[in-house]
C-alpha cells in the first residue's frame, strides 16, 4: 500500500469548513483513497473513498487532484462533535485476498466553538 | 443490514492470565475480518486478518494468537497476558460497495 502524509493536527471554527489535507504521491493506479476518523474511545469510522474522481456523501466530500497525489476531505460545516482523529489510507480496491488498511497517525481535528 | 459485535466491553485481568476476545458479524457472509489494538494515545496495529474459516494472517508475532471457527466469528486469544497487551481492541470487517472497513464497538483491556 502506498504511503500518505496528514498533518498532525488542524484546527477549525465550528460552522465552517473543514478541508484536511493528505499527500501521496506514490499511488498506483489500482489504489482508491479512503477516509476514517476516530472519535475518543471509539472505533473508527468510514466515511468515504474515491478513485479519481471527487465524491460527496451526507458527511463529506473528497477532492482527488488530476494527478491524484493528493486529496483534501471537506467537512462543509463543522461541529463540535467532528473532532476526533482522521486517517487517509490508499490501497487497492475491491475484494480479493483480504486487503490490509494499515492506519497511520491521522490528523487530530480540533473543533472550536 | 449489518451489524458487528465485540464483547466483553471492558476487561481487567491480572498478567498471566488467559484472554478470549469474541466478535461475530451478521448480515453478511465470508467477510474479511480484522483484529487490532491501540495501545493508549497511540495509532491503530493490525494484529491478525482473516479471508475465510481457518484462514489467520499474522501481522505482528506476539503472545496472541487468533482463530476463525465460523464463517462469521473471530476470535482473539492470549494464554498467558503481558502488561503490554493492555490497550483498545477493535474487531472490524470489510464490506460496502468500496469494500471499506466497518469496526465494532471494541474491548479495552486493562492487564494489571
């Protein structure tokens, strides 16, 4: 699986927009790119995934540059309960042989109010 | 729909001891399934993953061990427990239309 680059930490006022940031700049072709995040004490949380093209669900949108060496999660309009720890991981997509989603140290989102 | 279990919740036992951890899976058949711990204030460590019954990847060599019965359940097992198994335990599989991972509600453990 190739390698991504997250900041430690970010801050955001609550309401606006979150954007996270991840680099990877060695992505193979076959490899999607997902988001979780963490919220204290619990397990981690899905919350999209893209190939090339941007996607948006009810929690977020994911912006895939051209050449897709990097991505930003957009969280529109943050909330107080949108801090929590999140990870960017790329691998290859589909079912076959069991595919490994290693977590890296993530970005710790602070929500101010 | 699915739903991913984990129990005990929380556990505390004296180093030494024998540990079992269970999760089960329902909704789905032959998910891919996972272990892994966080230790406290650390990053997630994929310990073991299964493809089918029977079937156990190793990641990291440890004194736990992992074993699939049923197409649906996993489980986690130590014989004897060290202080450095004390961390978060989270059980997850894979599914959805990009094959993402869906983690259960995890086991903290508290080896004293």
């Amino acid at each position: 699986d190739a390698k991504t680059t997250q900041p430690p930490s970010m801050d955001c006022a609550e309401g606006r927009a979150a954007n996270l940031p991840c680099n990877h700049s060695t992505i193979s072709g076959n490899e999607y790119v997902y988001w979780y995040r963490q919220i204290h004490s619990q397990g981690p949380q899905y919350i999209i995934h893209g190939l090339k093209n941007n996607e948006t669900n009810e929690m977020a949108s994911l912006i895939i540059t051209e050449d897709r060496k990097s991505s930003t999660l957009i969280l529109p309009h943050a909330t107080l309960r949108d801090t929590a720890v999140y990870y960017c991981i790329v691998r290859v997509g589909g079912e076959t042989g069991g595919f490994k989603t290693i977590f890296g140290a993530g970005t710790r989102l602070f929500v101010k109010a | 729909s699915q739903t991913i279990h984990q129990w005990p919740a929380t556990l505390v036992q004296p180093v030494g001891s024998p540990l079992s951890l269970e999760c089960t899976v329902e909704g789905t058949s032959n998910p891919n399934l996972y272990w892994y711990r966080q230790a406290a204030g650390r990053g997630l460590q994929l310990l073991f993953y299964s493809v089918g019954i029977g079937q156990i990847s190793s990641e990291v060599p440890q004194n736990l061990s992992a074993s699939r019965p049923q197409d649906r359940q996993f489980i986690l097992s130590s014989k004897k427990l060290l202080l450095s198994d004390s961390g978060f335990y989270l059980c997850a599989w894979t599914g959805g239309r990009g094959h993402e991972q869906y983690f259960g509600p995890g086991t903290r453990l508290t080896v004293t």
